[in-house]
C-alpha cells in the first residue's frame, strides 16, 4: 500500500516537473517580445545600447537554460518574479485576484452542485418520466449555452435595461463601505456572473449523478431492500444515495483544481477582476513573470486536487483499491 | 410532475436572486445621487468618475503604461514647461517669459511665481534642470531620447534658467517642453531604479490620493494649484477592459466619461439622448497599410503606387468608420495640421493601377501570387478594412489574402524587437501610428528615413529614398519657418509619389460623456479630451 | 451494434429523436448553404447595420452583409470546425487509448502521465504558440483544438480497452498467436468503436463551444463566418448597447446553443444505451466532467 502511493507520489512530481518546464517555455517560445511592458510605449525610439540595457535588466539576455535555473532559484525561496507590466510582485497581484477568483468560481463549483445532486438523484427516481427527460433537458440546454453569450444577455437585460444588478466589477467603486454593507456590495456584484456561470456548469454533476444513482439503482441489494418492503425514502437516503455520490465527490474535487484557474471568458464578460482575466492578460501583453506564475498557481492546485482524488477514490470505493494493488 | 419541476426551479432562482441582491438598501445608487444632489458651482460638478482601459501603474512618468490615455493621464499629475492649446501651439505654461537666439540654440525662460509640489516643497529652476539631466541618464523610451539635444541647462536663480542646445531643434516648444515632465527634485534625488519608484508626487492640477492596483485611481485637485483650483473636485478612475461594459457603465451612470474613444455606430444612441451626450473632433492617429518596401515586388515604386490607386479610401471611411474619420493624405500629414500640403491628394483609380502593373511587369511574375495581408485580430475595424483591401486589390490582379494574428505575433512579423533593423517578414499589414507621431515634425525621419540604425527607427517598412533622408535630416535643424513648410511640401509631394505605406484614414475621436455630471470639456485638436485644459483655463 | 441499429434505438428515445432531427436539420442547412443563403455573405449588398427589412429579414451587419446569410453559411463553417476538430481528437485519443490500454506496463505509465500534462497545460498561450507558427487560418484553430482535447477520450477508451482485452474472444486470438498490430486492429478497435463514436458527437459539441469562447476573445480568425465570429463582431460593433442585439446576437447564440444541445441530446442517449447498465462509475465520469471544466475554464 505504502509503496503504492509511493509510486502515485512520484508520478505526480515527474508530471509537476514537465509542467513546469512547459509552463516556462512557453511564455518564451510565443513570438512577440515583452520589450515594450519592460522599456514604455515609445520602444522605437530606444538605442541599441539602451534595449540591451533593458534585457539585461530583467536577465532576458541570459541563454535559456540560465533563465530557468535562475526561475527554478526563486521559486524556491518562494519568489514569483516581478509583473513587467504593474512593477509588482507577482505573489501580491496573485493574491489581490485569487479571492474574487475563488469566491466565483467556488460558489459557482457549490451551488451547481447542489443544485446537481438534488436534480440527479431526483431525476434517477423518475427514470424516463417527464420531470427526469424534461431536467435532464433543460440542463443540458443550459450546458449548451456559449456562457458569454448568456452573460451578456443577462447583463443587457437585468442590467442595462432594468437596473437590478450592477453592469460591471465586483465592488461599486469609490463606494467606500465597510462592513456588512460592503458584504451586501459583493454579493450584488456577484450575482449576475455567478448565476452564469452556475447555470452553464449544472449538467455535468447532474448527469453523473443521474447516472450512478440509477446504476445503483440496478443493485442487487436496492432490489433485495425492496422486496423486503422498506420505504422508498430510506431506500433512496439509507442506500442509494451515499453510493452513488461517489463518483460526484471524486469530480467535485478535480472540478476544485479547476476552479482556480477562474473562468476567463465569464471575468471578461462581467468585468471581475480575477486569475482568469489575469492570466489572459499576461498572454495577450507577453508579462513572462505573471504568465509563468498562474500556470504554476493553475497546474499545482489541478494537479494536488488530481491526486488528492486519486487518495479520496479507493479510501470510498473497495472495488478500486483491489484494482489499483494489482 | 413537470410544473412542480419548474416552479421549483423558479423559486430557487428567486431565492438565490433576492439572497443576491441587497433591495433593501441600495448602497450602489448612493454616491451617484450624491454627486448629482449637491451642486457645484454651476453646471460643474464636485466628482467625475472616468472609465480607462487597463492600469497605468503608480502614474509617474517612469510606471505609466501607454501612450494614450496613460500620457494624457500622468499630464493631469505632472506639468511641463509649456502646454500646446487647443490648436496644438505650445504656450508657456510653468512658464511665464522666454527668448531664444536666432540660431535656436540658446534659450531663456523664467518661471512662474508660487509653483509648489503637491507636497508643499517650491517648484524651482532646479527641479527643471535635475529633470531634464535625469531623463538623460536613466533611459526611457519616450523622454531620454527627447531631451537628448539638450547640452546644458544653466540655474540663474530660484525662477531663472537657460537651456543650451547642441544642435537647433525646430520643434523644441513642442517636444521635450509641452510633453516631458517635471519631477521633483527632492523626492527624485536619489532613485537609482525609477521603474520600481512608485511616488508620484507631481506639480499638477491634481494628485493621487488613492491607487488599487489594477481597480481604481482617486485624483483629488490641487487646492493650491498656481494657475487657480482645477474645476473638477476629484477624478475616479475606473478600469474596465471591455468596451461594451465601458459603455454600458456610461449608460447606466456608473462613469461620467470613457477614456477611449467610441465607435462611430454608437453615436446615435448615444448622442443627445439626454442623460448621455458625445464630442467629436478629428484625430491624429493614423490607419495606415504597411508595405514591406523591401520585399519583391514591393520594393518597385511602380507597384506600391499601383496598390495605392486601387484602394477607395472614401469607400473606407464611409463604411468602416461610418463617416467619423477624415480620408488618408498620401503625404501622410493629417490636413488640420500647418504643415500640411494641400497639393497632395490621394487617387482612386484602379484602371490606372492595372496600367501601373502592367508597367511594372507585376502580372507575367506575381499573377499567381498570393500575398498576405496581416491584421490585429482583436481590433474589428481593422479587420474589416483588410478585408475591404483586399477586395479592392483583387480587382486590380494582386492576390491577396487577410491573415488575423495575435497583436503581439504581429508586431513580432512586421517590427520585431521594436527595432527596424532587425529586419521584417510579411508582405502588407494595416498598421497605426498615435498622435505624437504625427504632430511632432521630427518624427517625419523616424518614419522614412533609410538609416534604420539611427534616424529611420518607425520605418518599420525599410522604405528607401535619398532625397527623402537630406530632406528629413535637413529639417531636424532648420528654425526658419519659411523654409520648413518648404521641406514639409516637399516631402509630402515626393511621399505621393514614392508610396512608402498607403494612409486610409485618421479616425475621429468620440468622447461619449454625462454632460450632467461636466459639460466643461475642451476638444485638443487631434489628441481628445482628455487634457489639462478640460479641467484648467490658459493662463 | 450496427450503426443502423443504433440509429434505431437512439430514435426510440425521446431526447435522443429530437437530437437526431435536429442534427438532420443542421446538417441539411449546411450542405443546401449555398441554395438557401438569399445573399453572399462575404459580399456587401446594403448599407451597414441595417435593421431587419423584408429584403434583410436579420438585417446586414457591420459592413453591410446580409446576417440571415452569414447565419446560414455559418451552419457549415461551425459545423465543419467541430466535426473536423473532434474526429482528429477522436482519432488520436483512440489511438493512444487503445496502444495504452493494449500494452499496459511502462507506455501506459508514460502515455497516462503524458494526457496527465496535457489536461493541465493553460490552454490559451498554448492556442497562441501553435497559431502563430502554423498561421492563424480556420484550419489551423481546427487542428489546434483538436489536437489539444484528445486527452480526455483517451483515458475513457483506454479504460474500455482495459477490458475488452481481457475478453474471451480477444485472449483467444492472442493465444492463437494473432501479432498485436493485428489484434488492436480486428478486435479491440471495433470493441471501442461504439464508445468512440459517443465520445466523438460529444467532442463535436465541445469544439463547436471552445471555437465561440476563443473568437469571443478576440483569438479565433475573423475572416471565417463561423457562428463565433458572427457573435464577436455583434459583440465588438456595439450590437448589446443598441437594439441591434435582437437579430445580431440571439440567432447566432441560439444557433450554437441547439446545435450544441443536438450533439449532446444524441450523445448522451447513445451512451445510455451503449451501457444498458449505465457505464459503471469508473474513470471516464471523472474524465467527462474534466473535460466539461476544461472547456469551461480555460476558454
């Protein structure tokens, strides 16, 4: 068992160790030059001494390989470099978004999982009866939706048009609240692009549920606890339902790695001010220190929810702890 | 079944809705009632809140990022010695007297009486002479190289000084004086690495009173301001990236203003509709389609003038633009400006650009060719003036096919390393230059001059002409007035003739506003409304 | 199954009929384009942004071109991009799956970790990177996103290929000294086929999804009439801000939205019933909600 998670363990640090190199690389292997962030806007009319001066301020003169032991050095003292665009470090701007980020996309992640397990389990119940083919239809409809299409019509409608919700942000700006007010704030803010994002992400716990709801459904011991007569209810709460969560947990906690990563379509559309947009930022302008560092910040928590999966999985499941020994 | 399914979905929306939303007591309605509640004096108001595209950083002239707004932006902070007017003249502004000699060399200026630092400390003839030296030794890209001309800068007293030029610089008022800023001495002395130095402690009609990274800025007005307290009590920026939340804010009244300019289809809901209300004008920036003059068959005269007849630029700015925008001069120079040469006019003529090619041996060679046309993929009025040319030039025989790129991979194909003699790879882009490259006279040989090394750093086309190289380099040092319009006509004539690039158009600007909130906005020719004089009357 | 059985049962089921009739229609739309279109829609016929008229029934857009055209000859753009884009992810996850599934051991160790870095590589510098070196056409943002979401179907083929090859008929052609080239092909790749195909109309729907996100950015290519591309310029010219929003905005998204949902309707029904005990709650659930949130996530 010990030197199975051995194993598991250096795997997941050989696929760390790739991502990293990638995640180095690739800012560097797209075309395009940071010189403009790094040297102001009027770059043309820079000397050949002073671009030079530049690099080599920001050891982008170095070869490649002494870029990324340098990068290797400081990561690890903990140090992400400084953003070339904001000349801040990166850890700060990482930190100022992450929250939003989290507070997004974790209560996106919750609520469409709620909402998923309920519709799920329900929707199993009533296999093939209207309310099971007529969820199961809406929800994929709402998964089929492109989400900044439906965001932006929201905005337009309950937004432009009615004025219900603010149109833009994550905090009314110059407002200078404080306390439950400023909660208040936040949530009003959050509203719109959080019910977005919930409506387009429901589906997919909701199908996984539906499905392994109505596969234990087909149990030999649902059928047994049946025939001997016990209540649908307990059946449902006693048995099914603590079987088939299952694999809805093990996807709540990959979906976890994930919600890091933030959505950049959705912080776009609504103006929040989260990683998502950060890192789309860092892209389009070339900022190698930011770019470098949200993948990392991206790949770390999608790998750690990975393998905290893969540990979660066999503890819950007998059949596949047998398996993974073989 | 059914019914109950959705009622329940309704009532969870409506739970979630109204957990959501605080309708109790409306917070984010408040401060906007109160700045239109309390009156200022007259129309103006006390609090203005503008939105910008992305953050300029701590707005000093070392951390603020582009060109426009952040330039525009940072001059609300920081003075300069002169300020050009409405019409783009520079005044004296820090500034009350100045003499030159007649060779332009030597010049005398002497300061306003009671300039003080936002911090209190005077603003003296040192802080102007440890600005100038500093912008030369610690390299930026817009400053340094403007100073460059500078020799020496001689104190007199508190309020007297002198600049000594080494070679004469016609356009001196203009650049460095009404675009470099002036930093305080005092706080500036001992900064080794100014792009990590955040204080922005300025002289300007308004300073900065509060900064959240990558949200807001709080400019709050310099009471003690020497040319009187500015009209607007205090600026809220807010940044918002994507345009149509920009403007959807406007709408809703969550910003006074909007930093970029808007596009001409918007007008009409915009303009006059009572709440919101637009400023137009011409602009400086230019549309341009970038020729690579080294490539075959492009490096043939002949040719270019032949891609020049074939594209309707009329047709360009009736369509793209809707009419907000003036047609390109092939002489580059934009006609509201004084050195523009009326003689030069742009001719659509596609029958002549067949002739032309045919002149030129294009279709025996290039018949079959098809050439890339390249174009920012995130901007979609340069889309679809690509997409117009190459229409344009199909109908004339040059194959040619749009390719959208990234912005950065395409600065990398047509400028790599911002630097034109590094070499370049494409064959014809849509390109831009901003205002600056168009007002100031200088940057005519940045533009077209061959030595890519030195001069030639904009001619990112290598585009070759002798006379072109004597007449720009002539007219970096000629003072006298008569004689540079003689060049600039010059110029413009031969740049008609030879077809270095193809100028579409200068768009307008169109400043959407609340006219509410302020009406007291002041239309820099070319350059918007976002300047000193918006918000401080000419001395 | 036969591909005719299939259709059979796949019709037998409600969502799954209304899938397949939609599908029907989509892809009629997309092969009579041509015949249906009233106008070219890459030339100008009006005055730009035009309100809907009778000669205009969705008006012209930004440049003057007819939208209700674009509409239509973006059925086939769209609908090329996510079939292409999903067969090369089908295809190439199909194979990885079934050489990682066949030979087990130390390749599928490597090949498993590899889709392990592929699932977790930022999806957008990555778009960038290989648009910029194979050029920023339409068939270029094809083989990008399919080259980039093969790794999610090939952990649920793999996972199939697990255990087809433990069948009877597959262990006695092994004994029977079939070489492995032979055996992945006669006998496990058809075992897969079925499962395969689920995956594939799935993927369609995903690309279809990532193209739209991607031009919404401002990264797709904008001289290709895909539905993505008809939404980013409504978008870009204004079209929330004005009136124009009801016949700029809501055709193109409610185009992609049911063409979406008629992939997904056939998708999921085929699943259902390629799995009569409905697949057994093993690696490919996590993998399709993955791949759901990747597509999400990083768009």
């Amino acid at each position: 068992m010990l030197r199975f998670w051995g194993h598991k363990l250096l795997q997941y640090g050989l696929v760390l160790l790739i991502t990293l190199v990638i995640n180095f690389s690739l800012p560097r292997l797209m075309p395009g030059s940071p010189l403009e962030l790094l040297a102001g806007e009027d770059v043309g009319r820079l000397t050949t001494e002073e671009r030079q001066e530049v690099m080599s301020r920001h050891a982008l003169d170095q070869p490649v390989h002494q870029q990324f032991i340098i990068y290797l050095g400081q990561l690890g003292q903990g140090d992400l470099g400084y953003s070339y665009r904001q000349n801040r470090p990166v850890s700060t701007i990482i930190w100022e978004r992450l929250p939003w980020t989290l507070l997004l996309t974790g209560s996106a992640l919750v609520l469409s999982s709620i909402i998923g397990v309920i519709f799920g389990t329900l929707a199993a119940w009533r296999r093939g009866r209207f309310s099971d083919v007529g969820s199961m239809s809406l929800f994929i409809f709402l998964d089929s939706m492109p989400s900044f299409w439906l965001g932006m019509i929201l905005v337009a409608l309950f937004g432009a048009r009615l004025r219900w919700f603010p149109v833009f942000g994550a905090r009314t700006p110059f407002a200078d609240y404080t306390g439950w007010a400023a909660v208040a704030d936040v949530l009003h803010h959050l509203a719109l692009p959080l019910l977005t994002l919930t409506l387009v992400t429901i589906a997919g716990l909701f199908l996984i549920i539906r499905y392994s709801t109505l596969e234990t459904l087909g149990e030999q011991y649902i059928t047994v606890a049946r025939a001997k007569g016990l209540p649908e209810r307990l059946i449902i709460f006693r048995h099914v339902l603590r079987n088939a969560m299952l694999p809805g947990i093990t996807v709540f906690m990959l979906s976890l790695g994930y919600v890091v990563s933030g959505t950049t379509v959705i912080e776009t559309v609504f103006a929040w001010p989260g990683l998502g947009r950060l890192m789309f930022e860092a892209v389009i302008q070339r900022d190698y220190p930011v770019l470098q560092a949200t993948f990392m910040v991206v790949t770390v928590c999608v790998i750690i929810a990975n393998f905290v999966a893969d540990l979660l999985y066999p503890l819950a499941d007998p059949r596949v702890r047998t398996e993974g020994r073989q | 079944m059914t019914k109950r399914l959705f009622y329940l979905c309704l009532v969870l929306l409506l739970i979630f809705a109204s957990a959501c939303s605080p309708t109790e007591d409306p917070p984010a309605a408040e401060p906007a009632d109160e700045v239109e509640d309390e009156p200022g004096n007259g129309v103006e108001a006390v609090s203005l809140r503008m939105a910008i595209p992305r953050d300029e950083g701590s707005l000093n002239p070392y951390t603020y990022v582009t060109g426009y707004p952040g330039h525009n932006l940072l001059l609300l902070i920081y003075d300069t010695v002169f300020q050009l007017d409405e019409n783009n003249v520079p005044q004296p502004w820090l500034v009350t007297d100045h003499e030159v000699d007649s060779e332009g060399i030597n010049w005398n200026f002497t300061l306003h009486d009671g300039i003080t630092w936002h911090d209190g400390a005077p603003l003296t003839a040192g802080d102007i002479k440890f600005s100038f030296d500093y912008y030369g030794e610690h390299s930026h890209s817009r400053w340094t190289n403007a100073v460059s001309a500078i020799e020496e800068i001689v104190i007199e007293d508190e309020l007297n000084f002198s600049i000594l030029l080494s070679e004469p610089v016609p356009a001196f008022l203009t650049n460095p004086l009404s675009d470099v800023p002036i930093i305080p001495e005092h706080i500036w002395q001992d900064v080794s690495d100014p792009d990590s130095f955040t204080d922005h402690t300025g002289s300007g009609p308004y300073q900065i009173t509060e900064y959240v990274p990558d949200q807001t800025y709080r400019l709050h007005a310099n009471a003690d301001y020497f040319l009187g307290k500015p009209a607007v009590e205090e600026i809220g920026m807010v940044i918002i990236e994507d345009q149509t939340a920009t403007f959807t804010a406007l709408r809703v009244g969550d910003i006074d203003i909007a930093s970029r300019s808007m596009q001409p289809e918007l007008v009409g809901d915009f303009a006059g509709e009572g709440e919101t209300d637009i400023i137009t004008g011409p602009g400086f920036t230019s549309s341009l389609l970038q020729i690579n003059n080294e490539r075959e068959p492009f490096n043939d005269p002949l040719v270019r003038k032949a891609i020049s007849r074939a594209i309707d630029i009329d047709d360009l700015v009736d369509t793209v633009m809707l009419g907000y925008g003036t047609a390109g001069s092939p002489g580059y120079i934009h006609p509201d400006l004084p050195h523009y040469n009326p003689d030069v006019e742009h001719i659509y003529d596609p029958n002549e650009a067949v002739t032309l090619l045919e002149e030129a041996g294009f279709i025996d060679t290039y018949g079959d060719h098809e050439f890339e046309l390249l174009t920012r993929s995130n901007d979609p009025l340069r889309v679809r003036t690509a997409e117009m040319i190459a229409v344009n030039l199909n109908a004339v025989g040059i194959n040619v096919s749009v390719q959208a790129l990234d912005s950065a991979t395409l600065d990398d194909l047509v400028w790599p390393e911002f630097d034109t003699s590094q070499g370049r790879d494409y064959d014809l882009s849509i390109w831009g230059w901003s205002a600056p490259i168009m007002i100031d006279p200088e940057r005519l040989g940045g533009l077209f001059h061959s030595d890519l090394e030195d001069r030639g750093t904009l001619n990112i086309g290598a585009y070759t002409n002798n006379n072109v190289d004597t007449l720009t380099e002539e007219i970096s040092v000629t003072v006298d007035p008569g004689r540079q319009q003689d060049i600039f006509n010059q110029l413009q004539v031969i740049l008609a003739d030879t077809v270095p690039f193809v100028t579409l158009y200068y768009p307008d600007g169109i400043y959407a506003y609340r006219p509410d909130t302020y009406d007291n906005w002041t239309y820099q020719n070319g350059q918007g409304v976002l300047n000193k004089l918006s918000f401080v009357n000419m001395p | 199954m036969s591909p005719k059985g299939m259709l059979k049962a796949i019709m037998k089921n409600r969502t799954g009929r209304i899938g397949i009739i939609l599908l029907a229609l989509i892809v009629f739309t997309a092969i009579f384009a041509p015949w249906l279109a009233p106008f070219d829609p890459y030339e100008r016929v009006a005055q730009p942004f035009q309100h809907p008229s009778a000669s205009h029934l969705l008006g012209t857009n930004d440049i003057g071109q007819d939208i209700l055209s674009e509409m239509i000859w973006g059925t086939r753009i769209s609908l090329s991009i996510g079939i292409i884009a999903a067969a090369i992810a089908i295809t190439l996850g199909t194979a990885i799956g079934i050489l990682s599934g066949y030979y087990r051991r130390w390749l599928d160790t490597i090949l498993m970790r590899f889709v392990d870095v592929v699932l977790v590589i930022p999806f957008l510098p990555l778009m960038i990177l290989l648009a910029a070196y194979l050029g920023p056409q339409l068939t270029n943002i094809i083989i990008v996103i399919g080259i980039l979401t093969w790794a999610g179907p090939a952990r649920v083929i793999r996972s199939q290929v697990l255990s087809i090859r433990e069948l009877g008929y597959v262990q006695a052609a092994r004994s029977l000294g079939g070489t492995d080239f032979k055996i992945m092909i006669r006998h496990i790749l058809p075992g897969v086929m079925p499962i395969a195909l689920a995956q594939f109309i799935r993927a369609v729907s995903t690309v279809i999804l990532i193209e739209s996100s991607l031009a919404f950015l401002g990264l797709g290519d904008p001289t290709a009439k895909s539905w993505g591309t008809v939404l980013y310029y409504a978008q870009t010219r204004g079209a929330f801000l004005t009136g124009a929003w009801v016949w700029w905005v809501l055709p193109p998204g409610l185009l992609i939205t049911f063409t979406v949902l008629a992939f997904a309707f056939t998708g999921y029904t085929l699943e259902e019933i390629l799995n009569p005990r409905l697949r057994s709650a093993g690696p490919h659930h996590r993998v399709f909600f993955n791949s759901e949130a990747v597509e999400k996530n990083r768009g």
